[in-house]
C-alpha cells in the first residue's frame, strides 16, 4: 500500500466479520485461492486458519432505491470457528483490534462490527485502535429492530396475540436482549430474563418494574413459574448449544445468535424458530471478487445481518457516526430512528425463515437459484459461487478502465517465521510444522494472485 493515495476517496464504510462454520472459512478461502485451484483439505484449513491474521476480503457495493450508492470493504478477523470461548477472549479482541486497524488504514468513513466482533468491543470500545476520524458501530440498533419487526411477523401469521403472551430473552442483559426487552416490555403479559450475570439482571428487571413491567429473571431456564410462548435468543454463545426449558409446545422462537444459539439436538417438534436479525436491500449488493451465497448464506438475495447492515445505512445517509457504541443504550426511540433510515434506502426485514426453508409466501424472485454443489475438502456445500469469480479475478490484470484505490491488499503471509517459532516450542512437530508452512506458503502465493480484484476499483457512478 505504498505509494501516494492524494485525490483518492475515502471508503464509505467497512465491514468486520468472521465466519461462523467451518464450512463458510472454506469457501472463503477456496474463492480467495481462485476457482483454478484444488480446495484445501478439510485438516489443512483448521491447521492454517489460525495463522491467518485480519485481511480485507472483499469489495462491497450496496445500492440505494434512490440511486445512490456506497462503497466499501470486507474485512475477515479469521477468528477460528471454534476459539469463540471466553479462554480465547484475549486473542480474539486483537484479532478484531487488527481488522479494525485495517479498516482505519483504507481510511473507512464508518465501521460496522458483525458477530462476535460486536460482542467483543460492545462494552470496550477503547480496545479499538486509534481512529483518526473513522467512526465505529456495533450495528445492534438494527439488528433489534429487525428481530421485533420479525417477531411482530410471525405472530400475526400465526393469529398469536402477543399481548397475552410471556415472552423469555436469553441473553437479556447483552445489548441487543436489553434493547429488545425495551422494545417489547410494554406490549406482551410478561417478560423472562435470562442471563448469567445476576447483577446486570437485578438493574434491568428494576429498570423495567419502574415502567410497569411485570418481570421475572433467572439464571437457570428451570427457574421461571410459567412457560414462555415467546421466546428471543441473543445469548452470545461459542456453538449452537442451548437447549431450552420449560417453553411452551407452540412458542415461537427467535434465533437472532451468530453463531446460531439453538442446539440441532433441541427437540421442539410443534415450536416455530426463525432466525431474526436480518434484513434485505432491495437495491442490491455486490461483491468483488463474488462471494454471494459465501458471505450472505442465505436462501434469499441481499440478505445481510442488521449488524452490518448499520454501517452501510448510515453511509448512504451520510451519518458517519456510532450509533450503536457500548451496552444498554438501545431504546424505543433509537430503534425507530435506525429503522426510518434504513427503510429511506430500501433496507427492511428479511423474509423469514428457518433451517428448513421459507416460512411465508415469498415472491418467486427473491429465492436464490438452485443450489449448486461446489466441493469444499471432503464435502459438498449447497451455496452456489458465481461464475463471474473467475473473470473478476482473471480479467481485472488488464482492464484500464478499472482506477487503482488506496485499499488495503490481500498481503503475503510469513509462514515462516510463524511456524519457525511455532517448531521450537513443539520439536515433536516439525514435519506437520513443515506441512503447514508449505500449504501457507502456497495459499499466500494464491492469494497474492488474485489480489488484483481488491486493488482495482471502479471510480465510475459515485
């Protein structure tokens, strides 16, 4: 990133994310490697993904119903899918130190936190690097009104009356189970919270008590006198583990967690989950190179998490500004406010929908194509990769037309020094040591290649 960058414009926004599956950290780095290439074997990827530090990505263009567009980048922490436990909580806050500091250098007017990103720097966000005029959010203001506009939804499409009913909210103390808690208190029976921390649970239960709300609070499910038929998990969990007690057979379920908070082995045959949160551009997205269906695994076009949503809604509105910074700060009035802009821009609720499909009536044109079967190490994934990966990558070498920008690129890694100190604390693994930095050395020569499509960016339609 050398070089003079005067007369260059500023990003729009930038976004910081991670993946949330194997599988997703796969197809990441298998579109990165470029399509020519043989995907890596499943051991490989979570042998190396750890050494791979913070990086942008991805060029993101999102569209306006008004015309107008804002551009930005996609950066990856990388955090390992499987070190989302509290005894990764240092490393894990420098990884999302160092994507923040990349979002900082490509000079990003606004930066969203997505996943456990939010979480991490929610409540700490003098753990970010120095800014230097670069605004950050956690985006949770969104993401809590498309989680009550959601289950708004799915009552009146279930006829439920939502004024008789005790909705629960495990993770209630977070910022976006407070801020649902306030969105919501005033027009259920009843409300649950849930959450480990028992003095943070005492301070809101009395925040609401004080308006009028009927309020109990547990840290144990098996704790409260009546079953919940509503029910919001925004418990920041490392892995879909939660099992749900004493809820009633019909609740509807929200599952607004990255990752997902609900256990596959949860056993709620007549229940109704949806995964909440997310929202919709109706003037489109666009990835460079392409990651639809990698980035936005979804069975709908220009779905995204409201965390990230945030970001670019306030870019297109020209608002660089934290609007969602710390915990518990989310209210009625703010939710509206975010909602009212995002709306402005053709931003709104998703269509709803669980690991099994749809759950209302959707237009034919916003359901994905049909899978394709694009092979990841030993397995399939269902999520199709665009054709146009390959021309994106191979074709941006010669095309004039494209105006360099001050981004920053896919760098080469140092699996060398990585792994040299890596050997001399383990002596026993010099050959797997040896291994690793071979597939590093090749992967970041890969990535080197085809890290033209993030240098080259049209200056076109601005």
């Amino acid at each position: 990133m050398g070089g003079s960058t005067a007369g260059l414009a500023k990003l729009d926004f930038a976004l910081v994310g991670h993946q949330e599956s194997w599988r997703a950290a796969a197809d990441v780095l298998a579109v990165l490697r470029g399509p020519e290439h043989t995907p890596l074997p499943d051991d490989e990827i979570r042998d190396i993904l750890p050494w791979i530090p913070p990086r942008a990505v991805c060029h993101v263009e999102i569209t306006s119903v008004g015309g107008t567009k804002a551009r930005g980048l996609y950066v990856d922490s990388f955090i390992p899918p499987d070190r989302l436990q509290d005894a990764y909580m240092r490393d894990n806050i420098a990884r999302v130190r160092g994507a923040a500091a990349c979002a900082i250098k490509a000079e990003a007017k606004i930066v969203s936190l997505g996943g456990f990103s939010s979480i991490l720097i929610e409540g700490n966000f003098d753990q970010l690097p120095e800014r230097h005029g670069t605004a950050f959010t956690t985006g949770n203001t969104l993401t809590v009104a498309f989680i009550v506009r959601g289950l708004r939804q799915m009552c009146a499409l279930q006829s439920r009356n939502l004024g008789k009913s005790t909705l629960l909210i495990v993770g209630a103390t977070g910022d976006i189970g407070s801020g649902c808690a306030r969105c919501l208190a005033h027009n259920v029976k009843r409300v649950q919270l849930y959450a480990r921390n028992l003095e943070r649970l005492r301070r809101l239960a009395a925040e609401l008590e004080a308006d009028g709300v009927q309020v109990e609070m547990a840290t144990d499910l098996r704790q409260f006198s009546a079953p919940a038929d509503i029910v919001i998990c925004a418990a920041s969990l490392p892995s879909p583990s939660l099992l749900l007690a004493s809820i009633a057979p019909d609740a509807i379920i929200c599952d607004a967690g990255y990752p997902k908070n609900l256990s596959p082995g949860a056993e709620m045959p007549r229940a109704t989950v949806f995964f909440g949160g997310l929202g919709q551009v109706a003037g489109g997205m666009t990835f460079s190179p392409d990651l639809h269906g990698i980035l936005n695994r979804h069975p709908f076009p220009d779905v995204v998490h409201g965390c990230l949503l945030e970001g670019m809604a306030l870019a297109l509105e020209h608002r660089y500004e934290p609007f969602s910074q710390g915990r518990g700060f989310i209210t009625q009035e703010r939710v509206a406010e975010i909602e009212t802009i995002a709306a402005r821009h053709g931003i709104r609720l998703a269509p709803l929908y669980n690991a099994d499909g749809p759950l209302d009536r959707v237009p034919a044109e916003w359901l994905s194509h049909p899978p394709a079967t694009l092979k990841i190490g030993s397995r399939p994934t269902r999520f199709p990769v665009a054709a146009k990966i390959a021309s994106a990558t191979a074709g941006a070498q010669t095309d004039s037309a494209l105006e360099t920008r001050r981004v920053p690129q896919v760098s080469p890694l140092r699996p060398g020094i990585l792994l040299g100190k890596a050997s001399r604390v383990h002596p026993k693994g010099q050959e797997k040591a040896s291994r690793r930095s071979d597939t590093l050395r090749n992967l970041s020569s890969d990535l080197r290649q085809n890290s033209v499509a993030l240098r080259l960016w049209s200056g076109t339609d601005r």
